[in-house]
C-alpha cells in the first residue's frame, strides 16, 4: 500500500508499507520527486531487491561482525583463516555501507594487492570470503545484490603441487626424530593430513586387513569432510611399523611423556628438516606428502575416480585440478590409441584409395 498527500507546509509526503507492514515515509518538494520514490521502494518489493531503509545503513565492519558470529560453529582453525581474511576485508571496505561496495571497488583491490605481491592463491581466497560475506548480506535482506562474481573473481592461479622424489622423502625421514617418523610415512604411503595423522587411534587401524579408516582429526574433532572417512589400503611393510604403535596407546603419535603428538609439532619438526634437503622448496610442509603419495598411484597406472578415493577428495574435479598435469598425456600416446584401432584395416583402406585415385 502507497500514497502521497500534500502536508500543510508545502511538502508531498509519500508512504508505503513493506512486506512485513512496516510503514515509511519520507518528505518531498516536488510531487515528481515523490512518486519516483514510492516507484522505486514498490517496484523493489516487487522484484525481491527490497533493502529495508535501517538495513541500508549497515556498514561492511558492522555485517563482519555479525557474520563472523554465526560462523564461529565451525573448526576454530576455519574460524582463525576467516578472520584473516576479514581483517584484509574491513581494511579496505569496513566503514562503507554494504551496498556501496561495487565491482569496480573489489576489482581495484584486487589488482591493487596483486601489485603489492600477493599470490593469485591468496587473491582468490580473499575474494571468495568477500564474496561469501556479501551473499550471505544478501540473503539476510542487507543489500540488494553481490557485488563479487566471476567478472571480478582474479582466478585461483595455476600453482601446481610440488612432488617430492623418492629420495627427497627418504632423506627427510632419515633426519626426523624418531617419534615424527611414523608421521611422515602416514602422510606420504596413506595419504593423511597432519591433523588426520595426529588424531589416528589404534582402532582406525585394521592390521588384519590392512587398511587406515581416519575418523576424527586433532584433538578429537570431526574429520573435513564426509569423505574423509574413506578407507584406505596400506601394504604389509606399513603394518608392521604401524603394529607397535597400537599396543596401549590411545593415539598412534605421541609423545616421549605418551601425549597426543599436535599438528604444530609436526610442522615445527617439518621446517627444521626441510633445509637439509637438497632441492626441496622453502616452503615444504607435511601437507606436501600427499602429493607425493597421488603421484605414485598416478605412476602405478591409477584412474582419477581411485586417486580422489584414496586421497578422500570430495570429488574428481579437485583431484584433477590438483594432479591433472601427472597423468602421462604426448603425441604418442594418442597415436598408439588410434593406431590400435585402425591396425589391420588401414591397409586395405590405403589400397582402396590409391586404386580409387589412379588415372585412367
């Protein structure tokens, strides 16, 4: 409902009444004036673009705020990440009301910290926060679209996963302490992450069977995702490292006082070695071993749907992001594949187009 009346004073006051019957009004000079507004405030409610007036008012630190609150749910470690990627965020856009946040805006910030360095990796994630920040403002009714999309999105760059070789790995394990070494072979024959590793109990393990079920990560919090519970296969030299662990230990990595190893130890132990390692980036983490287990099932003639299996990817796709470029693709490969179907015929094909084609 809508109207404007002429007020005692001069002024056109025009009022309309939202979806959920709040009324607003505002004064005008010019009836003109007037009818443009309600036009507008009727033709968002329409349309599904209405901002209530209070709403409009918010500023991007004010929705972070109240963002960052109904995503502290998550595992503290995504909460921390969040919240750095929030302080680039309020940095840039904080005292601006949300809807003033255009695409051009994000697109200048974008360039403006590549510029100062910044990875593609990096941008990326700073723009799909943003992005998340701003769709969920758009849900809440907060602005009336999302100022992030493809158009402004920098890419997620093309870094690919460094492989450690095989003596690259060995010589690490070599200058690990001993309690870290387990670790390492968790992460580069089983494929676990360094919070899987550290949260694997003697009964994710079957020696029997030999296979690693992860069920939680650490302290004892659940795993990333589903898929992360697949079962994994592990070979019999595995087991028999593994089989001592899981005599009266609560957890497979612990401690010289029998505590629960933490993934900053591993890490930390991680950078100490890491330069010893002729070859190996600056870089390097325990994360890194999983790359290292993809290419041996890759090498071993594995198919992407067993690689993202055995790596317990949420789907193909990432797994051929990460690892496309190590499966085996040349020339050559694609004529030994034609030629094994056009052998035997192509022969008598070259005899019938030479018979074909000689003159008269």
């Amino acid at each position: 409902m809508a109207s404007i009346a002429k007020r005692p004073n001069g002024k056109w006051r025009a009022r309309y009444r939202d979806a959920a019957g709040r009324e607003h009004a505002r004064h005008f000079g010019r009836r003109v004036d007037a009818q443009r507004w309600i036009d507008e405030e009727t033709a968002s409610i329409v349309t599904g673009q209405y901002v209530d007036p209070k709403s409009r008012k918010v500023t991007v630190d004010e929705w972070c705020d109240v963002w960052i609150q109904g995503y502290g749910s998550r595992r503290a470690s995504s909460v921390r990440q969040a919240n750095v990627h929030l302080a680039r965020i309020r940095q840039e856009f904080g005292p601006l009301p949300l809807a003033a946040v255009q695409p051009s805006m994000v697109r200048n910030w974008l360039a403006r910290l590549g510029a100062e360095g910044l990875s593609a990796s990096y941008l990326f994630a700073l723009h799909s926060r943003l992005s998340q920040v701003m769709r969920d403002a758009v849900l809440d009714r907060k602005v009336p679209a999302n100022p992030c999309s493809r158009r402004t999105s920098p890419g997620a760059g093309k870094q690919r996963a460094y492989v450690a070789t095989e003596a690259q790995l060995w010589a690490l394990y070599e200058l690990a302490a001993v309690k870290y070494q387990p670790a390492l072979l968790l992460g580069a024959f089983v494929g676990l992450r360094v919070g899987e590793a550290c949260g694997l109990r003697p009964a994710d393990v079957d020696l029997t069977a030999r296979t690693v079920t992860p069920a939680v990560q650490y302290p004892a919090l659940p795993l990333k995702t589903e898929m992360s519970g697949e079962t994994v296969p592990i070979p019999d030299s595995l087991v028999s490292v593994l089989k001592p662990l899981c005599a009266g230990r609560e957890h497979l990595l612990v401690d010289e006082e029998g505590e629960q190893v933490g993934p900053w130890q591993i890490e930390r132990e991680m950078r100490r070695i890491r330069g010893k390692v002729d070859g190996l980036p600056d870089g390097f983490r325990f994360h890194d071993l999983r790359h290292f287990y993809a290419s041996l099932l890759i090498a071993s003639g594995a198919d992407v749907k067993v690689v993202q299996h055995r790596l317990r990817h949420g789907s193909a796709k990432t797994t051929l992001d990460t690892y496309g470029h190590l499966w085996p693709d040349s020339d050559e490969s694609t004529r030994t594949a034609v030629e094994r179907v056009m052998n035997g015929k192509i022969v008598s094909l070259a005899d019938s187009v030479r018979t074909e084609g000689a003159p008269e």
